[in-house]
C-alpha cells in the first residue's frame, strides 16, 4: 500500500519493534502491552515543562501499578534522561522486580513517597487486578494509595496532578484532586494533539529538512 | 488492682536487659517502674506498701504465646476468649496471639475488632490477633491486611491452611512489605499429606493409619524460603517438627533470608509412639515424628535456628477426640503444660534459664513488633512468678482451658507458675 506511518496499539510488548524491522514506513508506537508509550511521555513531559518551564531538577512521583503499566516505563526513561528525580509509589505487588535499577526510589508508603514533590503522576488502577492476588480490595487501596487532598497537602505548594486518563474517580485519585488547581489532567490532553501532530510531522519531510 | 507495689527477694530473669539475679521490682499503675538487681539496697516505703515475697521463686518477663487457638467466634463448645486467656494466666502466658481459623475467620477489620472487644470485657490476659492471610483461608485472594494490622493484629496467617498457591504466596509475602509484619507460615503439602493423620512410617503401617512424610512440610519449608527471598518478605515457620525443615532454616539463616521459626513443646517431648493406642490426643498437625527429629529440634533450639518457643493451643471438645484415630481433629491444650514441658530443656542443658525465657518471652514480642517480654522500666507490668522446685502432675479435668485434649496426662512436671501479674491484676495460682 506504500503507507508512511503505521501506528500500532498493541496488547504484546515489542510488537512495534518487531514490525519496524520488517517495514520500511515510520512505527509509531501507541502503546505495546506492557512495555511503552512513549507518546503519552512525550505530552506528560511537554506538560510539566509548560507548567514547570523545565524538567531538570523536579522530583516526580508516581503512583500506583507501576507493574502493568507502558505509561510509567516511558515516563521512567524519559524523566531520567531529562533529569528530573522520578519515585515510584505502590504496593510491593505492584513494583515490577529490578526497576530500582532504572535509576528510581521506591516508596511503599505514599506519604513518604509524595513528600516534597513537585509533580504527581497517578496511574489507572485496572480494576480487574484486585482478586488476581494483587490487592485484597479497592477499600483497602483506597486507604493506602488514593491521592487525596490530605496527602496532596505533603507535596509542594505548586505541585501539579497529572493522570493519563482514564480516571477512575475515587480509587487512585478523589475528584476534589482531579479537579483542582493542581490538577493539569484537561492539559495532557489538550497537549496530547499537538504532541502526536509533532511527531508525525517530524516523521515526514521535516525530518530531512532539519 | 493495686497502685503500688513490690515484688521482693525473686530470683529476675530477664533477657531482654541481661539480668538473671536478685532483685526487687517496683510496679505502679500497672506499669513497671524500677527493676533494681542488687541485694544491699532496702526500700524503706516498701513498708508500708504491698510487697509480694517472691524469696525463693523465679520472677519473670510474662510469657508471650505467638500461637494459639482461643476458638472464638464461632466454636465456643471448644474454648471461648474468657477460658482461653484463663488457661493462659494459670500457664504464666500474658500476651497470646490467636490464629484466625475461627467462624467466622478473622479475615478482616469486623473480625478483629470483636475479638478485641470480647477480651476487652472477658479476658484475662492481652490479645494480639493474627489476621488471615487470604480471604475465608481459602488461598485465593489476599485478605485486607493493611485494615486488620489497623484494627490490631500483629501478624498474618491462614495456619491450618496453607497456602498452596505459590503465586498468592509470593503476592502475601510482598504485600505484607508495606507495614513490615511477619507471614506465619503452616508449612505442609497438602496434596503430598493427603489426609494422612500421623507420622509416615514403620508405626503409621504397624497401625494401618494414613502417614504424612516429613517432605511434605519440608517442601513447604523450602518453598517459603525461596519466596521470602524472592519478595523480601518477613517469614516466620510456624511449628515446626522435623529435622529437615530445621536443616533448610539454618541454610536460609546464614544466606540472611528474613526467616524465623517456631516449635511447640511436643515437639521436642514426645514422638510419633505417643499414639500408639490410638490416642486421639496424641493427634496433631504437623504430626508428632521421630527421635531423630527431636533431636534436631533441640539443637536448633540450642543455635538459635529456631527462636521462638509457642503452644499452638487447639483444645477441642472431648466428644470431638473421641472419635475413630482418622476422624478425630488435630490438636493439643497446650497452655498449662508448656512451661513445665519447656524447663526440662533447662534441666537437660539444652537452653540456659535465660535462654528459655528468650523463646517463650522476649524473641517472639520481637518477631511481632510488641512492646512485651520485657521487664524494663516504662513496661506494662506483665510478670510471671514460677517455683522451679514445683512438681505437679498434669490432670486435664484441672485445666482452665475447655480443652482438656492432653498427650502430657498423668505426667509429672517440674516448675510451676505460682502467680501472673497480667493488667494490673495479680492472679494467684493454686
């Protein structure tokens, strides 16, 4: 067909790897099983920088299922490269083995872990997790793990709320934080146009002009 | 309860600030105020206060049980909160941990709470709940952990039910990470024990009963350490009962996994031939094994393998044991006879005083975050007075426990609680 671009949403991790070894069109990669999603980390980043005017130097916590999530991974990588200082936070069932390595604190405590930060990333907790082993309950994460004004009240005055969406409003974040001054989740959305328009445009005939 | 008062002229021990002399104790409110150790001081006020003469007994830290079964809620013709901590008092235990296998199970906040609330008005002595581990002990869904360690329990089991499920396993392991408290593992293979009812071998063929190997809580063991490696988990082995399973603790001591370990007095008294006539109280899970394994167990005690030192009350009902070998439960009433059981380590050489004390005191408030076991300053005043020289024959029909499922009747017992001080309250013990 001779297309350009294949963008490809993927259950199984490396699939887009794979494919763009056997294509000659650009691999935009929307997501692959629990492995990336490097557009969702490029507009979290471009996120923080409008609102922070900079990465370098800011502690970002993130929090929740670290485990099971391309988001995180993609954060993780593109945070450090950037500087910034990145913690995770959540129930050791839900830290994947090794990721100390990638250069992050893990906190199982979220007080410990938010304390001070500048930028809060709370992830999606899939709901289905709960009686594979994971957690006991949602009740019981809710206690330990959902971000509320309480806990925001640890973190820097400035600190921004971040989530890719969808929310599940009451379990990782109460809508009081969702919804407050703090929270730049309608930006990351907003954001997320102009950073996939920018990726494709640097795909195409911007690339060999650059 | 008295505000104020002495205990005089006792001979201390107490592990956890090395003294094991002389002494006089001060006690004040219920809490410890003043240990002193040397002979020549004289309490001039001490005159005109309540002093107990404890000349020529053994004054102790109160005994901490981190095994038991109280029965309550649900199997009240077996024990009940009141006559368990009863049992406890008259045995020199002041703190106990009951495991969840109750009905319903303690698998969440409702639960533990009662339990409270019930010693709170009936109990005698202090209640520290073990929550379980998995959701009704099934093995397949992790309990509310973190809600019951709130409403107050200390650690997490589904004792009696293992948890065959490596994976849920791994995840209790790691999940019990967040609040740092111990999985107190009942080590055994299900599918291996296949209803087995007593030791696996030579005698379990003499009498035409169903063994269970050593293996198959060998395995479990072996599995448990492994995932405490993996996880970094705090595992503690619940009773533990044979030579193989203290070998795979040694190993993992010494490679520094979080690992800690039980025995229950009848595991280092008597063996498997204690049911040679059938005696449904001589039933127990794990079963009673051989000498060999006694042997083991002793000198594990001895190096510390294993650090702790529990009953692992499980009174039944009488009509309940005497049933058929294979349909009778598992279980002794352990309370009352584990002191005397445990002193003959002393007199056999095997632990020092002090040591003992650690194993039934001092090692298991440790392994569970309690601020017990100890006699120091600032302490509650949970203290146990034992006459060494004591002798007393173990009658059943005396217990204070409902359960009165002993292997130990009719033998004779050196060193005795003669008095527990438990909640402000002095308990004498005829």
């Amino acid at each position: 067909m001779g297309a350009d671009f294949v963008v490809i949403r993927h259950a199984s991790a490396g699939v887009p790897y794979c494919l763009s070894k056997i294509l000659k069109a650009s691999v935009i990669n929307a997501g692959d099983g629990a492995n990336e999603h490097p557009t969702q980390a490029l507009l979290d980043m471009f996120t923080i920088k409008s609102s922070k005017g900079g990465i370098e130097g800011l502690t970002v916590a993130i929090i929740g299922d670290i485990a099971h999530s391309r988001v995180a991974r993609s954060n993780i990588y593109g945070l450090i490269k950037l500087g910034a200082k990145v913690r995770l936070i959540g129930p050791p069932t839900l830290i994947p083995s090794g990721i100390k390595e990638f250069g992050v604190e893990v906190f199982n405590s979220i007080e410990d872990g938010i304390h001070d930060a500048d930028v809060i990333i709370t992830l999606r907790l899939q709901l289905e997790r709960q009686g594979k082993g994971f957690l006991p309950s949602v009740n019981e994460y809710f206690h330990l793990y959902t971000l509320t004004s309480r806990r925001l009240k640890l973190a820097k005055d400035d600190v921004i709320v971040m989530h890719p969406g969808p929310l599940n409003r009451g379990v990782e974040i109460t809508s009081k934080v969702a919804d407050s001054s703090h929270s730049v989740i309608l930006e990351q959305v907003t954001n997320g146009i102009a950073v996939r328009m920018a990726v494709l445009y640097l795909l195409t005939g911007a690339r060999e002009n650059a | 309860m008295l505000k104020q008062f002495f205990i005089k002229n006792g001979h201390i021990v107490d592990p956890s600030q090395g003294i094991n002399s002389t002494g006089e104790i001060f006690i004040e409110n219920g809490k410890i105020k003043s240990v002193k150790v040397s002979k020549s001081q004289s309490v001039k006020d001490s005159d005109t206060k309540k002093v107990i003469d404890a000349e020529g007994l053994y004054v102790f830290p109160g005994f901490v049980d981190m095994h038991t079964h109280l029965r309550e809620p649900g199997f009240q013709h077996k024990e009940t909160i009141r006559t368990g901590t009863l049992a406890a008092i008259k045995g020199g235990f002041t703190s106990v941990c009951p495991m969840p296998n109750t009905n319903p199970v303690n698998d969440n906040e409702a639960v533990t709470e009662f339990i409270l609330r019930k010693n709170y008005s009936e109990g005698s002595c202090y209640i520290f709940p073990i929550g379980a581990v998995t959701k009704g002990q099934r093995g397949e869904e992790l309990a509310e952990m973190w809600m019951m360690k709130k409403a107050g329990c200390v650690a997490f089991s589904d004792d009696g039910m293992p948890v065959m499920n490596s994976l849920i396993m791994r995840r209790a392991l790691g999940y019990s990470k967040i609040f740092d408290v111990p999985i107190i593992s009942h080590c055994e293979d299900i599918n291996l024990s296949d209803k087995g009812v007593m030791n696996e071998g030579k005698l379990s063929t003499l009498l035409g009963l169903k063994g269970v190997p050593c293996a198959s809580e060998d395995i479990m063991v072996a599995r448990d350490i492994m995932l405490s490696e993996l996880t970094g988990g705090r595992l503690h082995i619940a009773h533990v009962s044979t030579k193989g399973s203290v070998r795979l603790i040694r190993d993992a001591k010494e490679r520094g996994i979080r690992v800690t370990a039980e025995t229950c007095p009848h595991y280092f008294s008597i063996t498997e031939a204690a049911v040679k006539d059938y005696n449904t109280n001589a039933k127990v899970n794990p079963p009673l094994r051989r000498d060999e394994d006694i042997e083991a167990i002793k000198e594990a005690l001895k190096d510390g393998t294993i650090d702790v030192i529990a009953t692992d009350h499980a009174p039944h009902h009488t009509d309940e044991k005497m049933l058929e070998f294979d349909r009778a439960p598992s279980g002794i009433s352990g309370l009352e006879t584990a002191l005397g059981l445990s002193l003959r380590l002393v007199e056999e050489g095997i632990l020092t005083i002090e040591g003992l004390i650690g194993k039934i005191s001092l090692n298991p408030s440790k392994i569970l975050g309690l601020e017990k076991g100890t006699l120091k300053a600032g302490a509650d005043a949970d203290i146990t007075i034992v006459d060494m020289k004591k002798e007393h024959k173990v009658e059943a029909e005396r217990f204070e426990s409902m359960g009165k499922n002993t292997p130990f009747e009719g033998w004779v017992l050196k060193g005795r609680t003669v008095m527990t001080i438990c909640k402000g309250n002095i308990f004498e013990i005829s």
